[in-house]
C-alpha cells in the first residue's frame, strides 16, 4: 500500500469519528433523550450552538465524502493500471492456481450405482 493511500485511510478514520462526535453532540430538535435526562438541552452549548454544529456536521460530511472519492479513484486506477498496492490479487491468484490443478486431476466418480448393478 502506499504512504498516501495509508495516510488518507488514516483521515476517513479520523474524520468519521469526528463526524459521529459532532452528530452525537447535536441536540435534537424534539428533546428525545436529552429531555428525558433533565432537559438539559440547549442550556449546555448555548443558544447558537445548534447553527454551529450543523454547519460542523455539514463540513465534515463533505470533507468525508471528498476523501471516499479520492480513495476510490487512487485504488480503482492502481487496480486499472495493473498495480496490486497490497499484494491481495496476486495472493488469490496464487491461490487460485493450486486449486485449479487439483480439481482437474481428481478420479471421475462412476455414474452407475454399485447397488443397481447388483440386482
């Protein structure tokens, strides 16, 4: 794998975590379980804090999404262009070809039953 594509695996990981932060932080917008601990609610993060954290959310849904595509299309060429970043076709390949040898010399199975033939 390379360093760019560990690296930007690395940020999807940590922007995601973030996001579900952020997601996890928000107060709802019918009370759910914050009114049920209290009511607590917006007391905690002000007043304007719903605005901010939407915009955050907002943000780091993009950055997410932006980095998902990156990735994809770093890994799709890699695969195009016949590079195996981490060696994972060519394991199965090689896999593959021991397997292919062996069922093509397996004994054939007799097609009439033993049991019939003795009657």
């Amino acid at each position: 794998m390379s360093t760019l594509t560990v690296f930007l695996y690395a940020l999807v990981v940590v922007v995601s975590l973030l996001l579900i932060g952020i997601i996890l932080i928000q107060p709802s917008k019918s009370g759910g379980m914050g009114a049920a601990f209290g009511g607590v609610g917006e007391s905690v993060f002000g007043g304007q804090a719903g605005s901010h954290l939407t915009r955050a959310t907002v943000i780091m849904t993009a950055v997410f999404f932006l980095l998902t595509l990156v990735l994809a299309s770093l890994i799709g060429h890699g695969v195009r262009m016949g590079r195996s970043d981490d060696g994972v076709t060519a394991a199965l390949e090689a896999a593959a070809a021991p397997a292919a040898q062996v069922e093509t010399t397996a004994p054939k199975a007799e097609t009439a039953p033993k049991a019939e033939a003795a009657k």
